[in-house]
C-alpha cells in the first residue's frame, strides 16, 4: 500500500468543505420550503449545529486511534470479521453515494440543457472525471478540492451579491410561525447536505495540525464555512422567492442568477449550472477515494491497488446507472440514502466509539 | 570483464604503428617526426582540431631550445597530463589534444593546443527583456561555466560533470548551490543522468525526455533558458541547473507551474506593475485554451449566454458561413499554427512578410469569401497573439495544443465539454510531480501566491520556496531595516 | 487505459453534437405578443423576432420578423410557428411578454406559467399590458427608425432607470408570483399617433386586471409609496395657484401599522422626501428659511391630497399595490389571522403622510 502523505490543516478545510457542498445546494431551499417554509434558514442553521456534533463525535472516535485511520482500526474495535464486514459496507455506501450525487446532477443537466445527448454520455463522463480524480493520494485529492475551491467562492459571492436586485426580508417574518416541528422536519431534511464531513473518519491521522484541538478547530471551521454558505443561499432564496414559487422550482438558485445581466453577458445561471460539475464532482471524487480505501483495507496488508479499485467502482456506478432514470425513482433512491448515510456517519460510529469506550475500559480495568 | 589496457612502449615506431593502424582511414590525422638534440619524438594530432600557432609557439620552441630537460619542464601549455594508457590517449587525440612522445620514455604526454572555435556571447534570441543582463548562454560549455561562476562567486556554487553519449561523449554540467538546494533532489538527478545509455544526446530535449517524471504530458516539466541571470535566479532557490556541451540552452529543474509565468522583467519593474503582468498571463493561459472552445460552445450550444444585440452581431457574422462553427474553429487554429511555423522557419525579413501577408490577407480574403465569419478571426488572433504572451515557447506551444481538445469536447458538449476539460487539466496539473516535488499547488493562502500568482514586493519574499529549498530557507534578513 | 480513453473518444463521436443548435438557423423571438383570439378562448400568439441583416462584412441593420399564429398555449404556437418558417424559433433570448387587455383580464399567468418551462428561457424579461390592437402594434416594421422591439424594450428600460415605473419581470408574477399577494400594477402601452407610448400602469388584482388603470403621475406616485428610492424622478404640480416642480433625491418609505389590541386601527404611508426645488412660481426670489417651510408645507400638502387620490384608486380596484397584506401578516400575525383581507382591504384606512424636505434650488439659488 502506498504510504499517505500529510496534509495540512488548511487543506483539510477545502476538502472538506468541498466534500460537504454538491448537488443539495441547487435544491436545498426548494427541499427546505416544503417542510420547513419560511423558516428554512433556522433550519439549516440547526442542521449546521448538529453536524458540529457530529464533527465532534467523529472527532472522538478518532482520537482514540490517532496514528490509523478508519478502516485501519475497525477491526480493531469489533474484531475481524466484523471489521471487514464495516468496512465493505462503508465501501459500498460510497460508491453508492458517490453514483447518486453523480446521477442527480446527470439528472439536472438533462433536464435544463442536454434534452437529446444520451444520459449515460454524461454519466460516464462525469464518472471518468471523478474516478481520475479519485486515484490520487490524499495530498494530490486536496490540491484539487483546492484549486476548485475558487468556484464555490465566486458562486457564494454572485448569490449574496443578487441581493442587490431586491429582496423582501418580509418573506421570512413571521419566524417559526407554525411551532417547531416542522423546523425539525427541516433539520433532518438538511442534515444530508452537510454530509461530507465524514472524510474526516479516514483523514484524521494524516492532517498535520500542532494538536488534537487544532484539528477538531479546523473542522469546525470548515463546518462553519458550508453553514454560512447554506444559510446565505437559503436566505437569498426565501427572500427573492414568494412559498409558492419555492415549492414549485425545485432549483431556485439558478433562477436567482438568471438576474445577472450584464451587456456582454445575460445566462449567468447556465455558466453556474455547467461550472457547478466541478463542485459536484468534489464531493464524488472523494466518495470514490473513501469507497476505493475502503476496499484496500479489507484485508489488513492492503488489498488490490488504489486506482484498479477506482476504476472498478466506477464501472460499476456506470453500469448502476443505467436503472436510474426517472427522476422520482432518483429522488426515492436519495431519500434512502439520506437515512442510510445518518445511519453511517452518525450512528455506527456512535456504537464504534461506545464498544471501544468499554474495551477501553474493561482494558483499563484489568 | 575489462579489457586489457594496453601500455604505452617505449619505441616511437610501436607509438606511430598504433595511431596509424586506429586512424587508417582518418585523412586529417597527422604524425610528426621531429629530432631535437639527437632525440626522436613523435607528435600526433588531428590538423582539423588543433591550433598549429600554439604548437609552435608553446611546445616545438620550448623544445628546440631546451632539448635535455624533461618534457614536462620545458612545453609551457596548461592544459598538460602524462598517461601510459593508450586508451586514454587515442580519446585525447579525438577530442583535440595533441599527443608527444618522446622516444625512450614509456608515457605520452597529452597537450591541449586544441582550436578553439566558439561565436562570442550574444544577446538573448529567445527571450527578450526590457531590463536587466543582456547576455545569453552560447554552445561552448566552459564558457558558459564561465558566466555562471561569475555571476555568483561563491565557494558554495557546484558544478559537477557527467559525460552522456556512447559516441558523442558530451560534456554536462550540474549546477547547484551547496548549502541551499535539497539534496534528495541532486541525488534523484545524479541518478537519472547516470542511467541514460544513449549513443548521442541532442540538449535539451533528450535528456529533458529520458529524466522527466511524466512520460505523456504535454506539459513542459523542465525550464529551458539561455540567460545566465535567470539560471542564477533558480539555483538561489534552491532548483539545479544542467547545461550541456553544445547547446546555448539549460535546463532548469524542478519547476513548478508558476516559474513558466515569470519573466526576468517582473523583477525589475515595479512590483505592482510585475504582478499585473503575471496575472495577464495567467489570463492569456485561459484565453488561449478556452477562447476558441468558448466560441464554439456559445455558436453551437449556448447562445442564451449572451445578451440579443450580441447574439444578434454573432449570427449575422455566421449566417452565411457554410462550415459549422467547429470546422472554421479547428481551420482557422491550424492556419495560425501555420503561419507561426512558416515565420519561424524562413530568413527573419520574409518571415515577417509571410506575417503580413498572412494575417491580413488571408484574414481579410477568408472573412470576405465568407469561409470563415469575421467573429471567428478575431478569436483566432486573440488566441494566438494569448498564447504568444505565455514567456516559455515551450509552455506556449503546449496551452496552444490544448486548445484543440478543447474545442472538440465543446462541439460535442458545449461548456459543459469545456468545464469538463478545465477539470482534467486541474487534475493532471495537480498530479503531476517533478523531481518529486508538486507541479501544480494552487495558490491557497496569501504566502503561497508571493512568487506564483503575484509578484510580492522583493521585501516581502523573505523566504526561498519550501519544496525546493527545504533545510534554508530565508533568503533576505531584515528588510529595509535603514528604516528603523 | 489508453485503449479505454480512445474508445471513449470514438463513443463521443458516435453519440454527441445531439444537443447542438446552430446559431445561424435560430430565431431569437425578441417579444412575444399574447392575446385571445376574438371571443375564444384560443390564444392568439405574435412573435418578434429580431435579427442583424447584411452583417457579415460588418455594418448591418437591424430587423424585425412578425409572426402571429394561435394556439391552446404558448407551446403549441411555438410548434406551429416552426412549421411556418423555417428556421429554430428560440425564446432564449425574449426580453419583453405583452399582453393585451382582454387577455389580461382572464387568468394570464396562468398561460404564462408554461414560460418558465421553456429550458433557460431568461424569466426576467419584462411583462407589460398593451391596451389596443397588439398584432397591428407588433407587425410594424419600425417605431421612430427603430425595431419595434428596441422601441419598446427601450422605453421601459429608461423610465424604471429614472425610477418611474414599476420593474415588472415575468418571474415576480408567474408559479404563484414572488409577493404575498398577487396584486400588481403592470406598465400600460397605449396606441399613440403611429406607434406607442407608455400610459401609467394597469392595476391587477389576484392575477387578473381590473380594469383600473393609473396615470403617469399617478403610477410615479405609486411607485414612490411602494419603496421606489430617489431616482432624480420630477413631480410637477400645483398648489394655491403656484406651479411647482422637484426633483426627488432621497425617498425613504415606511409604513406605521396602528392596531387596537388584535384588531386593525389604520395605516399610515410615511414618506420622507428629499427634494431638490427647480421651480415654484414664475418669479425666480431668493427663499428664507421661513418661505422655505411654507414651500414645503405647499407641496406635502399637495402630495398628500394627491397620494390619497392613488390610494383610493388602487383601493377600489381592490389591488394591494403597496402589498400591505404582506406587512400585517409579517410583523402582526395575529391581527392579520383575524382579517379576512380581500374583502376587508377596501375598508381599512390607508393614510399618506408625505414629508418634504427641500434640500437646494437646483443650480440657482
């Protein structure tokens, strides 16, 4: 197996962030209306809140292992078999988000520009993109979130600046109206886009911070970055468009770019829409890495080599796509994956962190 | 095994019967017999390689008059050695050195009266400045040797030799500064220059392909230059610099993405001026491999991007040109490549003609036969006159390459193929190393744009870039400090 | 790998340029004219559709293409247009949807709902009533040397720069519309000597005009009290005998909700002015301090009679312009539960209260 190399904590921080922002974007405040209304942004905010816990508590469970990563120390905790058993699991949920997030963007592209080019085209294309990507080390993975981080940028900068064509803050008076509840129902529809974070299960003992804290700190920040970028969206989008309108469009930010109109250049929202693959293609490039590091440690001396092992799963992926093409079975499809994730990042490695507490404490106890 | 080295005899006419039979069908060697003071000796030499005024003055003289002392005492020559190997002196005679026995002894002496034949150091062809030094590398490697220890006379500049080429036996020179470059590097060179086996090597080109890190990239990972004050800039930061006999160009490794976007000019004007032009460079990067494809994406994909009274100027100018936007784009890139291919292999004052004729009478004529819309030539030209701005020709002409790819991916997807194609490039950029060290780290925070992105003010580059200076790394100590 | 990479190639070529449109055969569709045809409920569609003729050679001169068909919606007169012109006709580009009278006083947005399904169609393109016969406004081949087209677009766009009119984008009103309530004014065109000319706006009410319009100086008034910041807009009138003209350079709105306990007293409209005096009276006179407030004091008074007279207007075409619905329902929940707006909102006492303050005379003193 190749040797990582370290990264530092500034790159974290763009992986991260870039993990952590991808397709929901586009739909987050349409997704938002329906449950939350108004109130979308609170949502989000909370949903922002609760995945700095669940930073935290990766956070935790990796301090415990500071010198291994993830899918090195599972079968530490529980034993082999079921080490394994996690780690192909884990492997699989990547790939399978990694197609998802891959397929839905597809799925947008198809419906806003490319009516007659055949779906897979774009599919393989993307997934060739993302796979190449995903071959790299985790060095090399975090120049390129790096160098694409340009693009969030510009594209947060656009929508918070379209405030300037008028905006109704009424729209979101008055705050929670309608009780808690469907805030709640919010927070648990948001918390998917802030998956992502998760990187941090694999990446934790290769980041060069001076202490554990730095490194819980850097996360945070990067946390704190996607929230800004989520709850402004939000913001933007509540305020430009009335309920109705949000509940209709099930991608408002690009109908808030279409405003730009400058006299040499009008369609703001289709460049948005076609530079955003590489935002998308950020957070699948890391789900193929974590789902390919994931294989390799199936067994503990390191199993297959990196780039086979992402080349397969995006053959795979390839061949998966062909049996998604509604975009209703899509949208189910990414509403079990919304459970199946919340289950992974969350809960396992709660149940992880509790069995190790007690090995650890039984260990002490001897 | 080895071969048996064959000794040198004390006999003249063994000596003679040797070279004779070696360089039976040579007709420019030459054997001298000589008697000074009732002894015999022996010269042997090419006539096409040595200096007979040397000969003269220097040894035969010497000779005549002081015909009893040692041979070593009396020729006056520097460039003297002693050998018994015949070997050894078959390959001085090749390389220009003129071979003395003396009958009875069992040496040959080797003296260099070799003729020396090199232009003298110009100004710079390729890579012209407005300010700073004017002189340029030429083919002669001592002289260029020479240029280099002046510019930095430091105990600390090391120059080590290799000779590469079964045949050809040509000189290379490794440059580096001792207490700043990082070793690993010099011995990752030293043992990649030591594995080529190669009958000749042609610089900078072989040796560039057979140490490179990628084999496929179109990317140049070598700096090629032939100012001495630029080679001088990147051994202080810690980077090496190869220069072979016979080619007026180094090599300057490793380099990153960024050292193809500086020109010594950035150093020498103000700095807010230097970093305005290396950001229009950058910028001229993008035009030139986006400009075209970007064309071909908004005439066949996507003309909602721009607003009606442009669109409408855009198809009138197409509307009634027969080929497809890609078409025209692709042969209006080829008729660039071909002008710029035709200029530089005719004499100077044609090619200029050719330059003239070519871009405006082709332009005019092809917009008016209406081939080609009037839109797609000033892409063209923009793209070219971009590219063109880019200092290292080899960058250059790599960016200019890519923008085919480019405009093939937007035929068939629009920006999305052109969004498509930025990424792949980011991606190869990033994965790319040379000598191990990355080729491509985007600037991320405000240290790491200094020398890359901008050109920082020279008081506020206190450092020498990490990865290629790791151990030390401060190159200025405390700046303006006649200030405090 | 490589193998793979050339295969991928091949496949791109086998299977791409499907989505490729070729700028040279479309038609961008500059405006687009919707009216019923007679007394069915079929639409009557017309098509501008702007081009530059001659100018491949450079110079050009701009043109316009009329078309008219008809159709059950707008994409079934979009298909027949291509059957009756060769060519891509391309809403890509429209910048201006105008609707006749008849047709606005039926459910136009919801016809105009299916605009937005047109892919990237740019939804902020203006929508604006013409009170006349649109086919015969639209199948002019120019308006005072221009393209109707830019005739149009050009009038509405310098009147909202000078902050005038109202900005209509098709988006704010269609999938249910961007205000609370979908009451709006939409700038009027009227037939005028041989082309068009701007006449006020056009009061809607839940989606459908009323049939109220207001005038010129009344819809600049409207816009002022709808939050319309100062633009240099000029508000000419006259007060005890004396003309005055100003010119706003500062407007700050405001409205002040007054209720009873959960129940609704009143609302004031504040507007605070800042003017700048080019004219009052024929006599050019130095102003004290003194005269000053009584030129101020003229021309709320003014103002405020002349505001009441809006209010009234847009009161009895039951159309909340000022989306009071939406200022009651966001800052007193409560009350506005307890309203039951539509029938109520002719009733409630709307006030202006207009403040001037004269900041300079212009150039002269």
């Amino acid at each position: 197996m190749r040797k990582e190399e370290h990264i530092t904590g500034r790159q974290l921080i763009s992986l991260t962030v870039m993990a952590q922002l991808g397709t929901e974007v586009l739909s987050l405040p349409h997704v938002g209306a329906t449950t939350a209304g108004h109130d979308t942004w609170i949502a989000v905010l909370l949903s922002g809140m609760a995945a700095q816990l669940g930073i935290i508590l990766i956070w935790w469970l990796g301090s415990h292992y500071p010198k291994r990563n993830f899918y090195a120390y599972t079968s530490q905790i529980v034993g082999k078999p079921i080490g394994i058993l996690i780690n192909l699991i884990y492997g699989t949920y990547y790939a399978f988000s990694g197609l998802l997030i891959t397929a839905l963007y597809t799925d947008i592209l198809k419906r806003w520009m490319f009516s007659l080019t055949p779906r897979w085209l774009i599919l393989l294309m993307l997934l060739i993109i993302c796979g190449y990507a995903a071959t790299s080390t985790l060095k090399k993975l975090a120049y390129i979130s790096q160098s694409f981080m340009l693009f969030p940028v510009i594209c947060f900068l656009l929508i918070a600046f379209s405030g300037v064509y008028g905006f109704d803050a009424k729209n979101l008076l008055p705050i929670v109206s309608d009780g808690w509840s469907p805030i709640l129902k919010g927070i648990y529809a948001a918390y998917s886009a802030y998956i992502g974070y998760d990187l941090l299960l694999y990446a934790y003992p290769y980041v060069q911070t001076q202490s554990k804290k730095k490194l819980l700190w850097t996360m945070s920040i990067a946390n704190a970055c996607t929230i800004v970028f989520y709850v402004v969206v939000c913001l933007v989008c509540s305020t430009m468009f009335s309920l109705k309108q949000l509940i209709v469009i099930p991608e408002p930010i690009v109908f808030i770019l279409k405003n730009y109109k400058v006299q040499i250049l009008q369609s703001v929202d289709i460049l948005f829409l076609i530079f955003y693959v590489s935002v998308v293609a950020a957070t699948v490039y890391v789900y193929f890495f974590m789902a390919a590091k994931a294989f390799m440690h199936l067994r503990s001396g390191g199993m297959g080599k990196q780039h086979i092992w992402v080349w397969v799963i995006v053959c795979a992926c390839f061949i998966a796509g062909f049996f998604m093409t509604k975009r209703n079975d899509l949208l189910q499809v990414a509403a079990f994956q919304d459970q199946l994730s919340i289950f992974l990042v969350v809960g396992l490695p709660v149940i992880l962190l509790i069995i190790s507490g007690l090995r650890g404490a039984g260990r002490r106890g001897v | 095994m080895a071969k048996e080295e064959k000794r040198v005899d004390p006999s003249v006419a063994v000596t003679e019967h040797y070279f004779k039979q070696l360089f039976a069908d040579q007709s420019d060697f030459q054997s001298k017999q000589l008697f000074i003071g009732g002894i015999e000796y022996r010269l042997f030499y090419f006539d096409t390689l040595i200096d007979s005024s040397l000969i003269q003055e220097f040894i035969l003289r010497p000779l005549l008059s002081r015909p009893q002392e040692a041979v070593r005492d009396v020729v006056s020559i520097l460039d003297f050695a002693e050998t018994e190997l015949f070997d050894e002196a078959v390959h001085a005679v090749i390389s220009g050195k003129t071979v003395l026995h003396r009958n009875g002894e069992n040496r040959l002496y080797l003296l260099g009266a070799d003729l020396k034949k090199e232009r003298s150091i110009n100004i710079p062809t390729n890579e012209r400045i407005l300010r700073g030094a004017n002189e340029a590398f030429i083919e002669n490697l001592d002289t260029n040797l020479n240029l280099m220890r002046k510019l930095i006379a430091s105990k600390e500049l090391i120059v080590k030799t290799y000779t590469i080429g079964k045949l050809s036996q040509t000189k290379i020179a490794v440059m580096y500064i001792k207490s700043i470059a990082d070793s690993s590097i010099i011995d990752k060179l030293d043992q990649r220059l030591k594995s080529i086996d190669i009958d000749y090597v042609e610089a900078p080109g072989f040796i560039d392909e057979l140490i490179r890190e990628k084999k496929f990239s179109l990317f140049p990972q070598l700096l090629i230059t032939e100012r001495p004050d630029r080679a001088r800039a990147y051994l202080m930061e810690g980077k090496v610099v190869v220069s072979t006999a016979g080619s007026p160009d180094t090599i300057i490794l490793p380099v990153t993405f960024w050292s193809f976007f500086q020109s010594p000019d950035d150093y020498h004007s103000s700095w807010l001026v230097g970093s305005t032009f290396r950001l229009l460079r950058l910028f001229c990067f993008l035009i030139t491999i986006g400009l075209p494809a970007f064309y071909v994406s908004v005439s066949s994909f996507n003309p909602q991007l721009l607003p009606i009274n442009f669109v409408n100027t855009l198809q009138s100018s197409l509307k009634y040109v027969t080929f497809p936007p890609f078409v025209e784009t692709i042969s209006m890139m080829l008729l660039l490549e071909i002008l710029r291919e035709a200029t530089i292999r005719l004499a100077s004052p044609v090619g200029q003609t050719i330059g003239v004729v070519g871009g405006i009478v082709i332009g005019t004529v092809v917009v008016q036969s209406n081939l080609v819309s009037n839109t797609m030539v000033i892409v063209a030209a923009l793209t070219g006159l971009a590219s063109f701005v880019i200092p290292s020709y080899e960058m250059s002409s790599a960016v200019r390459l890519l923008s085919y790819p480019a405009i093939l991916l937007s035929s068939f997807f629009g920006l999305l193929g052109l969004a498509i194609f930025f990424m792949f490039i980011c991606i190869f950029l990033c994965q790319m190393s040379t000598m191990g060290v990355p080729y491509f780290t985007p600037p991320f925070s405000i240290k790491d744009t200094k020398d890359t992105l901008l050109r920082a003010p020279v008081w506020s580059i206190r450092n020498r870039p990490a990865e290629t200076a790791p151990h030390n790394q401060t190159r200025l100590r405390r700046p303006r400090s006649w200030k405090r | 790998m490589k193998k793979g990479i050339a295969a991928f190639f091949l496949c791109l070529l086998l299977t791409g340029c499907l989505d490729q449109l070729q700028l040279k055969n479309l038609l961008f569709v500059d405006v687009v004219g919707i009216d019923y045809v007679d007394d069915s409920k079929e639409l009557k569609v017309n098509f501008v559709i702007s081009a530059l003729r001659e100018a491949n050679l450079g110079g050009g001169r701009q043109s316009a293409l009329f078309m008219e068909t008809t159709g059950a919606n707008l994409y079934e007169a979009v298909s027949k247009t291509n059957k009756e012109i060769p060519g891509i006709l391309s809403v890509l580009e429209t910048r201006l949807y105008l609707i006749s009278t008849k047709f606005a006083k039926e459910q136009p947005l919801d016809h105009l709902n299916i605009a937005s399904q047109f892919a990237s169609n740019p939804l902020y393109a203006y929508l604006a009533i013409y009170d006349g016969d649109l086919s015969k406004l639209l199948a002019k081949k120019s308006m005072k040397d221009q393209t109707v087209a830019n005739f149009l677009i050009g009038l509405l766009d310098d009147e909202k720069t000078r902050g005038r009119i109202p900005s209509n984008k098709l988006l704010h009103y269609i999938l249910g519309g961007t205000q609370f309530m979908n009451d709006f004014a939409l700038n009027r065109f009227e037939p005028y000597k041989d082309s068009a000319r701007l006449a006020g706006t056009s009061l809607f009410s839940d989606g459908r005009y009323t049939g109220i319009n207001l005038s010129n100086e009344d819809t600049q008034l409207a816009n002022l009290m709808g939050g319309e910041t100062g633009k240099n807009q000029l508000i000419i009138g006259e007060q005890n005998g004396i003309h005055y003209s100003i010119l706003v350079q500062n407007a700050k709105r405001h409205f002040k909700i007054n209720t009873d306990a959960d129940k609704l007293r009143d609302i004031a409209v504040d507007i605070q002015m800042d003017v700048k005096l080019i004219e009052d009276g024929p006599e050019l006179k130095k102003h004290t301090n003194k005269e000053l407030a009584k030129t101020e004091k003229a021309i709320e008074a003014d103002l405020n009679s002349k505001a009441a007279k809006v209010i009234a207007t847009i009161k009895q075409a039951n159309c909340d312009y000022l989306q009071l619905a939406h200022e009651v329902a966001a800052f007193h929940p409560k009350v506005y539960s307890g309203l039951s707006w539509r029938e109520q909102y002719p009733q409630i006492g709307i006030k202006p209260q207009v403040k001037v303050r004269i900041l300079n005379n212009a150039i002269l003193e």
